[in-house]
C-alpha cells in the first residue's frame, strides 16, 4: 500500500502534504546524516496522533556509538509499562525496520508501523507473518514505501555517510539508486542545509528524475 499515492513537482507542495509525524521522522534522519551517522529517523504516536517518542540513528554518532542504536529502538523507548496502550501506538520509520527492530515492534504490541522506504539489506523481511499463525497474529498493521520523490529521498538518504552493508545491497538490488545515492551525497558534501526542507530543495531534480 503506497502512503503518497500523488507525486509532487515542488519540494515544498510534497512536503506540505505530508503529516506531522513524517515531518519529524525525516527531520530526525536528516539530523542522524548531519551528525555523520546513517540517516534514519523514527516517531512514535498514541492512538490520538500525538508524537510521545522520537530517535535518529546513533550507530555511528561521534560521541558515543552504540550498537543497538537504531532510530526505531530510540522512539520504542518511550512506550508505557502496559502493552495494551501500545496497540494503540504507530510507529513511523523512515526506513523499514530491521530483523531487531521488528522484533521489539512485535514483543511490545505496537499496531501499526509506517515507512519510507525498504531497506535492501534485509529485503524478504516482510514475509515473516507467513511463518505461522502466532507471528501473523502478532504483527502490526504496515503500511509502505513513500511514493515519489520523498520515498526516494527515505531510501537514499540511509546510504549517503556510509560504504557499509546498505550501499552494498543498494548496489546489488537498485544500482541505479545508489549511483544516485553518491551523486546526491557529493552535492550535498560543499553545503550541509540546516534542514530537510532545505535539503531537498537543492537535490529535487535527482529524486525526480528517477527510474525506481
């Protein structure tokens, strides 16, 4: 299910389209890039749409690197002691979970999650409610990837700071797309926006004018 079914010519049209809390998954992201990290964020709402957890990507921050890091284990961190409130929860990411983070989505009950784009490392993933009836029954509601250009800025966006294992998928499974990953990155090198808004504006002819 696509969450953009309409593509925007004008950075600031698709960004006025979309809600709050994607707003601030992308900011988050774009902090985590900004600091030198992987560009992922992630925003967690109660059932009201009200934002009560938020994290960026921290693999790598320069302060102080933490393994388990990842943006989605950031914004889980703010969900109450009871899981029935959490059912009630959605978790925005911008990109799509990883083996780990779908694991805690799963163990805390979250209803719903939303993302981005997918994650080339661990495409397939998606497929683990086929494995019995207890996963399945268990498994948020997903809904996902962006469409147009802000989906391709979801996708990209995670591979600009690194040569690690997400670039290596993206150039086996969308090598276009990681061609495209360097080239937004080298232009983005001379001048670093102090925002997502901002960022976009100087890179939307390279995620418009794309093929996946």
């Amino acid at each position: 299910m696509t969450v953009e079914p309409r593509r925007y010519e004008d950075p600031h049209e698709a960004w006025a389209a979309l809600d709050t809390p994607w707003h601030k998954a992308l900011e988050m992201a774009w902090e985590s890039y900004r600091a030198g990290g992987v560009g992922v964020g992630a925003i967690l709402t109660d059932s009201g749409g009200r934002i009560i957890g938020q994290g960026r990507n921290q693999r790598f921050a320069s302060a102080s690197p933490r393994l388990l890091a990842h943006a989605e284990m950031e914004a889980l961190a703010a969900l109450p002691p009871g899981k029935d409130r959490a059912h009630d929860a959605v978790l925005y990411t911008t990109l799509h979970p990883c083996p780990m983070c779908l694991g805690a989505v799963v163990v805390a009950r979250i209803g719903q999650v939303r993302f981005g784009a997918f994650d080339p490392t661990w495409l397939g993933i998606e497929q683990l409610p086929d494995l019995n009836e207890e996963v399945r029954r268990r498994w948020p509601a997903v809904t996902g990837p962006l469409a147009g250009p802000l989906g391709e800025w979801a996708a990209v966006l995670p591979a600009l700071n690194t040569n690690g294992s997400l670039l290596q998928a993206m150039e086996t499974v969308a090598p276009q797309r990681a061609h495209r990953a360097r080239t937004i990155s080298h232009r983005l090198e001379a001048n670093h926006p102090d925002t997502t808004s901002q960022a976009l504006e100087q890179v939307w002819d390279l995620l418009t004018n794309c093929d996946q």
